[in-house]
C-alpha cells in the first residue's frame, strides 16, 4: 500500500511530505488516519534535541485515530473497525509486560518515535493494544484520548485519586484541561492552576471547582490557598494529590512545592529542562512522587466510555487543521499562538 507522510529530516528544519510503501506484517494493522493530534512532545524532538529512537528521517505523531484498512495474520479480526491507537503500544510478553509493567517495556512501540507516525495518511501497527470505539462516534476529535487523555488518567489512577479528595492540576492546557475534567467525572474537588485566563475560563465550565492564575502568586501564598481549599471540604493532606501537567521548570517546581504530609505528586508534564528541588521533602512530608509514561492500553475502553457518555468533553479543547498545514502549526505552538489541542486532519 502506498501511503504518504510528512517526515523530519532534520530537527527545526520544515517536515516533507513523502511516500513509502507499507504492509501489514503478523499481528499488525495499517490505520488510516481520521486525525493525530500534536503533542508537545513531538515538539521536544522537532524544537528542543529530545532524542527518537528512530533516527531521522522520521514521521512524527502518537495521538492517532482512525479505521484498519489492512490487517496481517492474526489480526484479522480488527480490519473495518474505528479505533484509538495507544501512543505506548507494549508487546506484552517480556518480562516487564508480564509483570503489569507494560509501561517500561523495552519492546514498547511508540508511534513518531519507534516507528513511523500519524502525521500521515495511513500507520501501521501492532494490532495488540488498539481501542475499539464506537462507529459512529466523532472519530476526529477521539484522536486526543491515545495521549492527551489517557495519559493524566492514568496518573490519576496510581494516586488513587477518589471521590471527595482533592486534585491539583498545575498546568490547565492539553494535558491538564482533560486530567481536570476526570478527576471532577471520578468525583473529586479540582483546582486548576495555569497562567492563562482564557483555560481557566473554559475549566470553570468543565470541572474545576476553583481556577487561580498563579502568573504573580509567590509559593507560600499558593500554598495557603490549597491548604484552605481542602481544609474547607474536609480533606486532609493524605488526599490531596498533586498533578503537574504544565511540562515546564516553573510548573515542576511549584507542583513540588505544593507537597504536604502524606501528599502525592504525579509527573505528567514533560521538559528536558532540570529543575532544582529540595528532594528531601519526600522523607519529610512521607510523600510520594511518581512519574507516568503512557497509559496501560487495557484502561483505554474506560476512558471512551467517559467520553461516550459526556463525562469528558472533547471538542471545547480541540482544534481542527488540514495535516498539510503541520509545518506552520508546529511554527503557532512553539510560539503559543495556539491555546487548544490541534489534531491535524489528512484531507480526503
């Protein structure tokens, strides 16, 4: 099959559009495209030298959904079907897979950085791990729930995060606006903390009980805030988990910062900048700060199933563009011109 994608050739250099022939080996699929949407990850390896595993030339792009048009031996059963391809996709036998650490599989495949990615007409696969969702659903706009989504779900469900307890989002874009919005569906009292009016705006319509801009608030006061927050519902230290998804050095730090006795803090974010802290809380507090990769391809149907139901809303923090488009939209995010997840769309 002839398929067309736009490769990196060189970091910060403009992507080519290029065509190769694929075919789906065993226990593979080939999807075609319905949308991939843009990671700041991807712009890490484009703008900021974070390694692939695959060198350049490269297609870039994990958030993918879309129909199998082709399937191998074994995977049959998934051609026709509409689905969200898992940005960490685990083989599922090594050792690590096999125990429950699919995560850290060293045989992982991770589109855009394994292998080649969504920003593409088509991608193949391997067919293990892929989500089914339902036909007829907006299979665009579900391209978010293989990264975007799925990702702060899964950190929300390593802390444990219940009904009643507290969620700290330090970072309210296209991570964080969705990890707000499953915390509130799991039942929990959100705060959202960013630096632009605009997202916290749009999360006071979807979850966040309070939304503060912390552009010129000093820690100690944020501090105090939270505290309040949580002591006015009743919720102790030990149940306020903190989720830092802003992906930079001043987000980290104050994610930290906000640790108390018995708290957990969940790395969501990512930035290949370092960040000074004084790590020694942990021992102090009895706290916990665990960093997540991915999300487990078995929580997949949960989250479509939130989706479905209206639970998590979608469309308010998704922008639509022609994939031909992907140079000048990764020119607009590395700018922050752009204050919604794009997911580029191939043109029929």
């Amino acid at each position: 099959m002839r398929v067309a994608g736009w490769e990196v050739r060189e970091p910060g250099r403009p992507m080519v559009l290029a065509e190769r022939e694929e075919r789906a080996g065993a226990g593979e699929v080939i999807v075609e495209v319905a949308g991939c949407g843009v990671c700041h990850t991807d712009l890490g390896y484009f703008y900021e030298g974070v390694p692939t595993r695959h060198p350049f030339p490269l297609v870039l792009g994990h958030e993918i959904s879309g129909r199998v048009v082709e399937a191998g031996d074994g995977a049959a059963s998934w051609l026709g079907r509409s689905v969200v391809v898992p940005a960490v996709i685990p083989c599922g036998t090594c050792p690590a897979c096999l125990d429950g650490r699919g995560s850290v599989c060293p045989k992982q495949i991770f589109p855009g950085n394994d292998v080649h990615g969504g920003f593409a007409t088509h991608v193949r696969v391997p067919a293990r791990g892929l989500c089914p969702v339902p036909e007829g659903a907006d299979l665009v706009a579900l391209a978010v729930i293989a990264d975007a989504v799925s990702t702060p779900y899964q950190a929300i469900a390593r802390s444990g995060l219940g009904a009643g307890d507290v969620a700290v989002f330090v970072g309210a874009g296209g991570v964080g606006g969705f990890g707000v919005q499953v915390a509130a569906a799991l039942g929990a009292h959100v705060i959202a903390l960013d630096v632009d009016d605009a997202k916290l705006a749009a999360l006071r319509e979807h979850g966040a009980a309070a939304t503060w801009n912390v552009a010129a608030t000093e820690l100690k006061e944020l501090r105090k805030r939270v505290r309040r927050f949580a002591e006015e519902r009743g919720v102790p230290t030990w149940r306020t988990k903190i989720f830092e998804t802003s992906g930079t050095p001043a987000g980290q730090a104050t994610a930290f910062g906000l640790l108390a006795h018995g708290g957990w803090l969940g790395v969501v974010g990512f930035t290949p900048k370092s960040v000074e802290v004084r790590l020694s809380n942990l021992m102090a507090f009895d706290a916990v700060a665990q960093g997540t990769w991915g999300c487990a391809p078995e929580l997949y149907p949960e989250i479509v199933r939130l989706v479905v139901e209206g639970k998590i809303a979608l469309e308010p923090f998704v922008e639509r563009r022609p994939l031909a488009s992907v140079n000048t939209t990764f020119e607009d995010l590395h700018a922050r011109r752009v204050a919604r997840r794009v997911i580029l769309v191939p043109e029929a």
